[in-house]
C-alpha cells in the first residue's frame, strides 16, 4: 500500500493532535510506502493552505502507486472538498471532536454534510462518532479509533525529591499537602476555573491542586476582549484561544482560594512525569460546553502511564480512554458536590494499584495498537 498524508498538525508544534499525527505516520512507514504533506512552521499557514492542492497533484504524479490520501483532521479535510485532479484515489480522514461540532452554520449545513464525499471518515472516540452521524454523515462510513500514548517507562523520583524539585525549581511548597494535578490549555471545556470555583473550596485543607500548562500572554488575552461577542467563542475555538484564562487568573487572586492552587505554567515532560508519579489524583474536570466538545482524553492516558489516580468527567469522548475501574474513575461533569465528596475520599476508592493501571493502559492503548487499526482500516477500502 502507498499513502499520502496530509496534516497541518505536526510537531514541532506540541499538542495531542500534533502527537497523534507524527505516531501515526511514523508507525505506518512500518506497514505501507508513506509520503507526506506536513505542516512544519516553515512558512505562514495561509500559505500551506494556499499551495496544499498543487503540493498535492505534484506528489501524486510522482508516486503514481499512490491508492489513498488520509488527512489528519476535519479542518483540512474541509479545504480538500474545493480541490480536483485527484478524486480518483481514496480518500480518508481522522475527525477528532471539534472539527465535527465547531458552531458556525455555514461550517455545519453546507460543508460538513459533503464529508460523505470521502470513502473513509475515522472518529477518534465513540462520542466523535455520534456527533457525526447527528450532523448526518452516514454510519456505514465511521470507524472509530482510539488515539495512543506513549508506551516507555516514566522516570520517577521520591516523594521528597519531587517536593524539593517543586521547591527549588518552581517556588512551590507542596510539603505534607496531598497534590492534585490537573494539566492543560486555559479553554472554558476543560473545566478549571469550574473546578477551581466549584470544588476547591469543598476540598480539605491539606490538598494542594497543581495547574500545569501554557500561561497565556497579554495580547492573547486583548485579542479576545477586543472582538465583538458573536466572534468570541468560534475564532476562540478556531485558534484554541485561552477563554478560561482571565477567569483563572481571577481566581487565583482571591483570598479563599490562595494557598490551595499553583500555576506552574508550561513543564518540561520530565518534571511532569517526577509531579505525576506521585500525585494523590490527577483531575480532568471538563464542563459541558455547547459548540465544543474533548474529542478524546489523551492527557488522561498520560497520566494513568504514570501509575496516578485518574479523576475525570465522563464528558465527549474522555470516556473512551478512562474504563472505570480499570485505569480511573468517571465522574458526571458539573457536579461539584460528588466531585468534592469523592477526592475528600480517595482512600475509599476501588481503583487498582499503579502497575496495574500502567499495565491496563500500556495493553489498550498503545501507539502501535491505533496505527495497526489504522492500517486494517485502510486496507478495507483500498482492497
């Protein structure tokens, strides 16, 4: 089999999509002939966009034993509808949550609806799926193929050398505080300035819950005061705009929340698996967001690779990559009563010891386990 694949999400820009991505064609040189049309940062995005169908048409007269192209997302699989000279191959791409409910009329009545038009439409949860079928791209069309995560061992250090890390490196006193993290960009579905509103307050004294991820800057932060509201949440969603991130700020200013929150900011991958290996629970407490939705839970699995407990909204597509009981516990979104109740309780809860969670998800959701789905996916289009 030869394939091209054609993604504007790629490293080096970080993100679980950009992951997903660089896994997916990496592993599947194993299986097939790969080419690629990949967004690197080497030029504007408007230009990749702009020269993406002749790049396209140039690769396919090349490598003529090319049989399908995959694009990596909804976005531009959309683009690809406008393109010709090509349609004689199969098409397929991967739908990820977002690109499937993103809340503009003219995106979900006229074009979303020609998704048809592809041979192969791959969701990557059962929740992405069903929003698709809802927006009436045909069933019969929809695989569903969970994302993977990284598999390797994760370095871990004591519990005293992570509280001196955190001292030292990040001014964070975190001794004999049981630690929560919770890990992500500042968008209002994630659910932290919720949680830190909602269930912060609720929570016993000694926990201290850890926010890791991007600090959003000033003139983000202008750009959304500045547009008009009807723009604010789709170019927000559009771009990953941090809606959150005042509200948080907010927060963390307040007298009743000082001493129980801290803003790391963007860590090294080393220092969060250190913070991870012995965290009391890490918390992934998304909100219902209409036009929206967690298409996965990819930082879950991270988590659950570290062997830490897993709390997270049964919410979008998170629910296919934390089974209850098995490598976390599943929580309805929104409800800060049962969510206080159950991290005041930890000890009571039935989850299995760390290897076990580690093994659990090393087994499920391997990156060579979704790209060996893939391929047997693709082979039953291209025959």
């Amino acid at each position: 089999m030869e394939i091209l694949f054609v993604t504007h999400k790629y490293p080096p820009v970080i993100g679980g999509m950009e992951k997903q991505s660089f896994e997916l064609i990496s592993g599947m040189k194993k299986h097939a002939k790969v080419h690629t049309i990949v967004y690197e940062g080497k030029e504007s995005r408007i230009i990749f966009f702009r020269l993406l169908h002749r790049r396209i048409r140039q690769i396919c007269r090349e490598h003529p034993g090319i049989s399908l192209i995959h694009f990596n997302d909804g976005l531009i699989a959309a683009f690809s509808l406008i393109h010709y000279g090509y349609r004689h191959l199969k098409r397929s791409v991967t739908l990820h949550g977002l690109d499937v409910v993103y809340p503009n009329m003219i995106y979900q009545q006229l074009i979303l609806p020609k998704f048809n038009r592809f041979d192969q439409i791959i969701a990557v949860s059962s929740a992405t799926a069903t929003a698709c079928t809802l927006r009436g791209i045909m069933r019969d069309k929809i695989s569903v193929i969970n994302n993977g995560v990284d598999t390797q061992t994760r370095p871990q250090l004591l519990r005293t050398e992570v509280d001196l890390l955190l001292q030292k490196k990040y001014e964070a006193d975190s001794k004999n505080r049981r630690i929560l993290v919770a890990m992500g960009r500042p968008v209002k579905r994630k659910g932290f300035s919720w949680f830190i509103t909602n269930v912060v307050p609720l929570l016993h004294e000694d926990f201290l819950l850890l926010l890791i991820g991007p600090v959003s800057t000033s003139n983000t932060l202008k750009l959304l005061g500045i547009l008009p509201a009807f723009l604010t949440k789709p170019i927000a969603l559009l771009f990953g705009l941090p809606e959150d991130e005042h509200a948080i700020n907010q927060l963390l200013d307040s007298p009743h929340i000082a001493g129980k929150v801290i803003r790391l900011g963007r860590l090294p991958g080393a220092d969060i698996n250190h913070i991870l290996g012995i965290a009391d629970a890490f918390v992934m407490p998304n909100i219902e967001v209409a036009g929206d939705m967690e298409g996965f839970g990819l930082v879950c699995l991270e988590a659950a690779m570290c062997g830490t407990r897993v709390i997270a909204a049964a919410s979008g597509g998170i629910p296919d990559a934390i089974q209850q009981a098995k490598n976390g516990q599943l929580l309805p979104p929104g409800n800060s009563i049962l969510w206080a109740n159950t991290i005041n309780n930890l000890a009571e809860i039935d989850l299995p010891a760390a290897a076990a969670i580690i093994d659990y998800t090393t087994r499920q959701y391997s990156w060579e386990k979704m790209t060996e789905k893939y391929y047997q996916e693709f082979m039953k289009i291209t025959g």
